[in-house]
C-alpha cells in the first residue's frame, strides 16, 4: 500500500470517528425517542464504516 493510500485512509479514520461522536452527542443530548434512535442508528453505522477502514491498515 502506498503512502497516498495510507493517508487516505487515515483520514476517512479521522471522518468516521469524528461523525461518530457528534452523533454519540446527539443520542445523549436529544429528548425526542426517534430523533435518539435514528441518531443511534448513524452511530452504530459510522462504527461499522471505522471499522471496515481499520481493517484496510
């Protein structure tokens, strides 16, 4: 793997695990059983996408 593809993947790492927590905040914060639900949902997904990345490494 070159080192353009580990940077790429490096920062697709940073993405998901940023777009994780803001939506880790929005569970914890938001009042409304489906907004929380649907922002669990963007969690969970955004976990799996982080970990598919980190496979690649």
């Amino acid at each position: 793997m070159s080192s353009k593809e580990l940077l790429y993947i490096e920062d697709a790492l940073g993405h998901a695990e940023f777009l994780s927590k803001q939506c880790q905040d929005a569970v914890n914060t938001l009042q409304d059983p489906q907004l929380k639900a649907q922002a669990q949902k963007l969690v969970d997904k955004n976990r799996q996408i982080f970990g598919r990345f980190y496979a690649l490494v």
